[in-house]
C-alpha cells in the first residue's frame, strides 16, 4: 500500500511557516513508519506549496535522503491568505521552478481532492453541501487543476514528468472527446500545451489515473476505451473507501470482464512503471514484474494438475457450485 497524509494536509495551511512544519513532520514520520515494513507499504512525499523553490527543496530533501518514498501527494490548489480565500495553483510559471526538481528526480505527483475556500462554498455549495465534497465538487476542481496544468504546457517543459489522479479520472476519460475537441487552437492560439498533441496524448506516458473510490466496471471499460489500459491502475482509497469492498468488485467483477494481460497491467503492473522506486533494485519495496499466469490468472493451473484451458465446470451432467 501506498500512503498519504490525508487531505488537505499542507495545502489546507494558510501560513507558509506552517505548512512547510506540518510537511517536515510528516514526511519524517512516514519514512520512520514505512521502514518499519517496507515490503508492505511506500510513501508519498507531502510538500507545501506556497514557496515553490521550498517545495522543490523539501521533495529533493525526502527523495535522496529518507528512504521509503515512492512518489509526492498534492492535495489540489494551496490555501493562502488570512481568510483562506486564495488558491495557489500550480500551471503557474512560477511554479517551474518545482516542476523542474520533480522532473529531474522522476519523482511522480498525485493530485488528490480537498474542500473549497470559504468564499466557493458560500457561492456554489451553500444550501447544497452534499454536492460540494465526494459526490461532485472535488472532481470538478481537480480535473479543472490538472488540465490547466496539461493545457499550460508543463508536461511538455518537462517531459518526465508523471501526473495522477484518482476516483477514474476525476470525470476526464468520459469527457474526452469534447474536451479535445472544443481546445480549439485557432480560437485559443495562446494555450501553452504544443500544438500538435491533445489532450488525451499524454494519458498512458504522462498522466495516469487510478479506481480509487470508483468501482464500477461500466467507469473502467469507458477509461479503457478513452485513454487505454496502460493509463488505469487499481488503487482503494482506504480510509474513505472498504478495502474488501474494492477486491471484491477487481477480484471477481473486472477479473472475469477483462483479459488476463489488462487485468495485471491495472492490478499491479503499471504502479510498478509509474512509480519505479517499488520495483526491486529501484527501493526497499522489492516488487517484482509478474506475468498473468505468475499472478494466478488464466492459464493452465499447472499446481493443481490442470491440464485443460477453459474447463471451469468439471462434471460433464452437473452444474456443480462454486466454492
């Protein structure tokens, strides 16, 4: 499992100083906590964001002198100001400067959801709470978020560079088509993005989403169709989410509705591309590349004397049941 600080964490201080001592403690106390069982968990760094030069140092601090660290969380925009009503986004320019270090160190970022200032909530939410958080609000400004960030041109500043999302993509992969088609270059001919690429080039290279919160093999087969397999991987978002209730729906629901080399690409593969600290050699975390059948799943069950593909039923008169 790969850990977090919860949200908002620092991007919840309106105060530089302390954001920056709430990320300095926890990034301390999650490599303490991950070295205790390495092979078990990873960490992603916390940062503040309102000093880019500082979070690009405090990311170079964790990346190359504590250990367990598999990639960075930033929770959405960054609170500022006294009355917590500003938000610091990051497909500023002024924020190459972090992009830069994150870029040389091939440290990944994933963009997490947080609430809105006070202002946005008395504006848009009020009177109707239940949408602001999980059901909707914290997609929308996530993915607003990150394709400002695409659109702004930083992937192609920094080509190494590896963005993620959660909850399927923040909407984006059933949107796709009409964000691609109505970012008009003749009518926005200052957007930062290059001009020969959309939006949906980056996915699979670049950016990459994962299942967290959103179980639903209609949603997966929808990303899978958009943005390609490559691009998916399978995550919980524990403590928000059950993490029987997310095996359960990929061990038995998508298992059965996906090809083997997709399922391990989601289930296991692509986290190990994304994030290369887990990879053996690359970390303390010793995770290695499995094939389908390494993962027990198709093939031939040579273990258990199988010498026959496809026979799930094995009485030739009888349904028998499944244990």
């Amino acid at each position: 499992m790969v850990l977090s600080l919860v949200s908002p964490g620092p991007q919840g201080i309106p105060d530089k100083a302390g954001a920056e001592k709430m990320a300095r403690i926890a990034n301390d106390k999650m490599s303490e906590e991950v070295m205790k069982n390495p092979s078990r968990f990873a960490g992603l760094i916390s940062v503040s964001m309102h000093d880019p030069a500082q979070a690009g140092e405090e990311l170079r601090r964790c990346w190359n002198e504590l250990k367990g660290f598999a990639g960075i969380m930033l929770n959405d925009f960054q609170t500022a100001g006294e009355d917590r009503n500003t938000m610091l986004y990051y497909d500023d320019p002024e924020y190459d400067v972090f992009w830069k270090v994150a870029n040389e160190l091939g440290a990944p970022v994933y963009i997490h959801p947080r609430e809105a200032t006070p202002e946005i909530n008395e504006k848009m939410w009020k009177g109707r709470e239940h949408l602001g958080y999980s059901a909707l609000g914290y997609a929308n400004r996530v993915n607003m978020h990150l394709l400002g960030i695409i659109t702004a041109g930083v992937l192609d500043r920094f080509p190494n560079v590896k963005l993620l999302v959660g909850h399927m993509g923040e909407h984006i992969p059933y949107d796709l088509y009409r964000i691609d088609h109505k970012l008009n270059r003749a009518r926005f001919p200052k957007m930062g993005m290059r001009k020969d690429k959309l939006v949906r080039d980056y996915f699979g290279s670049q950016v990459f989403i994962t299942t967290s919160g959103h179980f639903s093999t209609p949603a997966l087969l929808c990303a899978m169709a958009e943005i390609g397999p490559e691009a998916i991987m399978f995550s919980i978002d524990y403590p928000f989410e059950s993490i029987p209730n997310a095996s359960v729906w990929f061990d038995e629901h998508v298992k059965d509705t996906l090809n083997a080399r997709d399922l391990v690409k989601i289930g296991r593969g692509n986290a190990l591309n994304v994030y290369e600290r887990l990879r053996e050699g690359k970390g303390p975390h010793g995770l290695k590349d499995k094939t389908p059948t390494e993962c027990d799943v198709g093939g031939l069950r040579t273990k258990d004397g199988e010498v026959e593909f496809g026979l799930y039923n094995k009485d030739f008169n009888k349904r028998l049941v499944k244990q």
